[in-house]
C-alpha cells in the first residue's frame, strides 16, 4: 500500500514539474514583454502630457501675440495689464516678455531679466520665430538670475514684418513637477531631454546597468522622452520563476500528502451535513404536524375552557366544586400553554406586533420576575439609556423573557446549590450578534445567570423541541425552542452563550421600530349592553360553548353551523346586531360569508373565531379575529368591544 501511494504520488509529480517547467519560460518571457509595453506605454503617456502642457503654453503666448495692445506699437498699460492677469492664470511662468526681431528686451513682466533689460538669452529660438513667423521653443539655458529655463515664442504678425516676438519663460521646475506626478515602478527612471539633448527634467533613480529604455519624441517641442528600466527587474523575473519551479514540486507533495487528510475530513462534515439535514427534515415535520392538529387541539380546549367558566358561575361556593374546577382549568391552561408553545417553536403561531418600550416592560414585570425565582436569587435589571422601541408581540415578549429567567433559575438551583444572581439587561447588539440579519436597527435583550452553565454539545441542542437537562418532570424541553422561534418569526435571532462553571447569556435580538410605544389603555367601564348575536361554527361543541357563555352575559344567540345557514339565518334576522363566525365550515370559508353578507347589505360587525395558525387570506383587514382556545372574559371582552 506504501509503495503504491509513492508511486502515485511520483507519477502525479511528472506532469506538475514539466508544466511548471513550460509554465515558467512562458511566465519569464510574457512578463519580459509586458515591461516592455509597461515602459513604452509610460514614456508616450508622460510626452503626451509634457506635450499638452507645451501646447497650452504657446496657445497662451499666441493669444497674446495678437492682442491689439500690440497694433502699431507697444501699448504698454493696457499689455502690461492683460499680462499681468494671463500670468496669474499661468503660475508656472516665471517672466512674460517682449523683444524687437533683433533680440532687443522691450519689456518684461513683473520685472526685468537679471534686472535690467538687455538681449534675449536663446537669440536661436527667437530668430527662428522670426524666420517661420511660426511659435517656437528654445533650449533650456540658465537665465542671469541662476533660474534654468526655456522660452517659448510666439512672432507679432503684421503685413510689413515680425516687429515684436512675445517669449513666456517657463523654468525647468514646471517639467520636474509633471514627472514627480507620474506613477513609475520602484528603481525606473524618467527623463526629459531638450532639442541638444541636455537634461531638462529627470525622475527615479537607476543604477548604470539599465538594459532597456523607452524612448518617444514631444513632437510639440523636439524633445525627447526617455523610461530606463534596471536589470534587477528581469533578475527578479528569473528568480520569481525558479521559486515557481521549486514551490509546484513542493505544493504537488504537500497536496498529496493532504488529499487524504482532506477526504476524511469531508467524508466527516458529509455525515454531519447529512446528520443536520435530516434533523432539520424532522424538525420541519415536527411544525407542518404541529400546526396541522393545532386546529383540532383548540377546538376541543375551547368548550373545555369554556365549560369550565360556566360552571364556576353555577356551582357557588362549594369549594369541592371549585377545587375541581379549578385543577381541571389548570389542566386545560397547561394543554392551551403547550400548544402555543409548539406553535412558537413551529413559528406558526399568531402574533400582533407594536412597538414596546422594553425598559418599562421589563419594569413592569420585576415584581413578577423576582417572584418567579424565590428569594434567594437576586434578579436586577438594567436597560442602557437612549434606546429605541422594539416591534414585537408583548404577550410573547413577555412570555419569552419569563421563560429566559426561569431557565436562568433551574440553572442556578442545580445541584446543592440555592442561591445566585440572574442579570436582565437591554443594550445596543454586538456587531456579530446581528450579522446575516436584514439590515436595520435592532436591540439586544439579555438574560444572563452564573449557573452550571452548559458544554458544547448541551449548547447545541439547548434549542432542539423538547430537549431538556432537567430532571423528573421540572421542565418539558419546549422553553427555549418557544423563545427561539418567536425570535425567528420576529425577524430576530436568539444567541446563546455559554460554558461549563461560566453560566449562561441568552440574548434575544428584535428589531428596532422609530414608531412609539403605545401609552397604556385607561380602564374603563363593564358596558351593559345586551344584543342579538348570530353564532355560526360548524363545531358543536365549541358552538355550544361559546353560545351558553354569550347568553349567561345576557345576549341573544342564534346558532348556525355552516354559511349557508347563517346568510339564511341572517336574512331572517336583519336586525343582529353582531355576527360570530368560525373560519373554516361547510359551504366555504368565514371570509366568504363575511364578503357575501356585506355584499347583501349587513353591516354589523363581524368577529372571526379561528383555531387555525395560518393567516386567513380572504379575511378584510377590519375583521378583528379571537384565537381559539379561548377564555370566557376574552370571548366577552371581544363582543364589548365590538358593541361598544
């Protein structure tokens, strides 16, 4: 088996090598030419721009050569003012100047050459200009006062001659600065020569073993543009090609000696991966069954619950009775409690966000909190100032949090242990914290404790349904998957952070809303108000409970069981008052028979009792819903409401 893999790994190696090989000789040689190119490209780039700043100028100079402060003579205020102002458009002149065809200084400005006027210094270039009565540039001369530089001319036409040649003198410095401002690999060099192949301006350095350079001529000037390029360029290229020959032979034994590595460590992560499939496969059944018996589950809780209340009004203060009734309310409470809970996990669950102030909320529950946890954990809370509302549902936020301390505490009280200390904070999130999220604001919820706290594979199915480190009957594994899913359902994320001996922090993350939390209702009256209600659902049971509820609260009801019956029952009865309806029933849908009654003429008030999770699509928004299960005080204070 060794032998093999030598062998294998050999035979792998040829082919790298002799590509590598080829592959360095193609690498040097494309690489020789495109300094080249780079080179060539850099000298007639930076010509082209010596050039428009040469053009520029001897626009400049013509445009004042046909001034007419120049027409039959020297006007010299009005040239003196026009080339004070053309000067100051052009800092890089350093004098404007005006001389006779025969080289004879008439004026400068601002002040004369060398302090008194005189001859030019480039008599060459002028009595060209004079010649071709075209604009010339002269060589590159150090002037009287030390400053080298170079004039450009351009000839005063007139019929009879050239009597004047207007001459901007324009230092050196003005090309060293071009060249400064060109971007040049490390160690190449620019340099500017004149017609007579002096220096005018040079950038970089070079050592005297350049092999190549770029040469392109200004053509606007005669100059000469030169890119010297240094051996070590093409040293560097050698050697970055050895290093590819030696680092492929020592990369191919490296890859070989890590395929096998590599295989088993994905053959791992491919069994996790389908590990972490098939349990989200049964988690996501878990939620399609969920909310697919969520409508039957609440429909049998509803007269349960309902049944129940009616007979703790009927049987007095026989407290046998009420102790029974009381157990089996209980009972039906924890049955109600479960279900949503599995409808939080299985975010399906019906939720009515607003804007909470979370500061006050947390206030709010302190009392109840502290209670929750007995009097030796201490529970203190801690909100940073400034903080925006957050849009969430309050029952479930409330309910969330309360789940979050009452872990906090079961940790805590673990073992021996009895006392402890549980820390309820609201802050700004962590950067990580919210990274994947929709973009937004969002604020951070955090209960931490200084429990057991949890290891690494506790930690990872700490949010798994029914997943629970308690023991007997103290937890049903169902707190922190609720908490989770009302998160996700939130558009929020929950956290954990834990560690053996460290405790644990739970933050929820929610999203900010700028909307403001709304101010608490002021109580009001029981309304006395009797009235005629149509009662349809197509559930005996739950209509009857729902029927005896209303009529022992004084109301009227006629009951219907599908939507038929109730457009009959509402035709015979224009005068109801309310109509209840349950969602899904014989004949068609609550929404169908709410379209259908208003499209008749009804215009009473509707109320939509549903044990279903899933939005009801044809409902209009102004139809109010009641969650089935529900109690008998939610059921009354809906219908007060709705007569009210």
């Amino acid at each position: 088996m060794r032998r093999s893999l030598i062998l294998m790994g050999l035979t792998g190696m040829l082919p790298i090598v002799v590509l590598g090989s080829a592959y360095g000789a193609v690498t040097l040689r494309e690489q020789r030419a495109a300094l080249d190119r780079q080179a060539a490209l850099t000298s007639r780039s930076t010509a082209r721009l010596i050039g428009r700043e040469i053009t520029a100028t001897i626009d400049a100079v013509k445009m004042i050569s046909r001034s007419p402060s120049l027409d039959g003579g020297i006007d010299r205020p009005r040239f003196t003012v026009l080339g004070m102002r053309l000067m100051e458009d052009h800092p890089d002149w350093a004098t404007l100047s005006i001389a006779d065809s025969q080289g004879n200084r008439i004026l400068d400005l601002p002040t004369p050459i060398g302090g008194t006027l005189g001859k030019v210094v480039d008599p060459v270039s002028l009595a060209r200009a004079v010649r071709t009565r075209l604009p010339q540039v002269g060589h590159v001369i150090r002037g009287p006062g030390g400053v080298t530089a170079f004039a450009v001319r351009a000839p005063v036409l007139h019929d009879r001659g050239v009597p004047y040649v207007v001459s901007a003198v324009v230092p050196v410095r003005a090309m060293q600065r071009l060249l400064n401002g060109e971007e040049i690999p490390p160690n190449w060099r620019l340099r500017l020569f004149d017609r007579r192949g002096a220096v005018i301006a040079q950038a970089g350095s070079i050592e005297n073993d350049a092999v190549q350079s770029s040469v392109t001529a200004v053509p606007e000037t005669g100059w000469q543009m030169e890119v010297a390029v240094p051996r070590g360029s093409f040293a560097a290229l050698t050697r970055q090609t050895r290093m590819v020959l030696i680092g492929g032979g020592v990369v191919a034994l490296a890859v070989f000696a890590a395929l096998t590595y590599a295989l088993m460590i994905e053959l791992r992560r491919f069994r996790q991966r389908q590990a972490a499939t098939l349990q989200a496969q049964r988690l996501e059944a878990l939620g399609r069954l969920t909310g697919g018996v969520a409508h039957d589950l609440n429909n049998l809780l509803t007269p349960i619950l309902g049944g129940l209340d009616l007979l703790r009004n009927r049987v007095g203060t026989d407290p046998k009775a009420l102790r029974y009734i009381d157990s089996a309310t209980t009972s039906a409470e924890r049955a109600r409690s479960l279900v949503a809970r599995l409808l939080a996990y299985a975010k399906r669950q019906a939720l009515t966000p607003e804007a909470i102030d979370v500061a006050a909320m947390l206030a709010d529950l302190q009392e109840l909190l502290q209670r929750s946890v007995g009097p030796t954990i201490r529970c203190t809370l801690h909100a940073a100032p400034g903080l925006p509302p957050v849009r969430a549902d309050r029952n479930q936020l409330e309910l969330a949090v309360l789940n979050l301390v009452i872990n906090a505490r079961d940790a805590i009280k673990t073992g021996e242990r009895i006392s402890g200390s549980i820390v309820v904070q609201t802050r700004a999130p962590r950067p990580e914290e919210v990274r994947g999220l929709p973009r937004g604001d969002y604020l951070a919820l955090a209960v931490s404790d200084d429990g057991c706290g949890m290891d690494a594979a506790t930690l990872r199915r700490a949010m798994e349904p029914f997943f629970t480190t308690k023991a007997g009957d103290r937890g049903t594994g169902l707190g922190l998957s609720m908490v989770h899913g009302f998160a996700e359902q939130s558009a929020g994320r929950l956290v954990l952070e834990s560690a053996p001996g460290q405790g644990t922090t739970a933050t929820l993350i929610l999203p900010a809303t700028d909307a403001p939390a709304p101010m608490p209702d002021a109580p009001r009256d029981r309304p006395t108000r009797t009235a005629e209600i149509l009662l349809v659902d197509d559930d005996p049971a739950v209509r009857e409970a729902a029927a005896e509820v209303l009529r022992a609260h004084g109301h009227q009801v006629t009951e219907a069981e599908s939507l038929g019956q109730g457009m009959r029952a509402l035709a015979d009865a224009p005068e109801t008052a309310l109509v209840i309806t349950d969602y899904m029933m014989p004949g068609g849908t609550g929404g169908e028979f709410i379209s259908r009654a208003r499209a008749g003429g009804s215009r009473q008030p509707f109320l939509l009792l549903t044990g279903y999770t899933d939005a009801a699509e044809d409902l209009p928004q102004d139809v109010p819903q009641l969650r089935k299960p529900f109690r008998e005080r939610e059921l009354i204070d809906a219908v007060d409401a709705l007569l009210g």
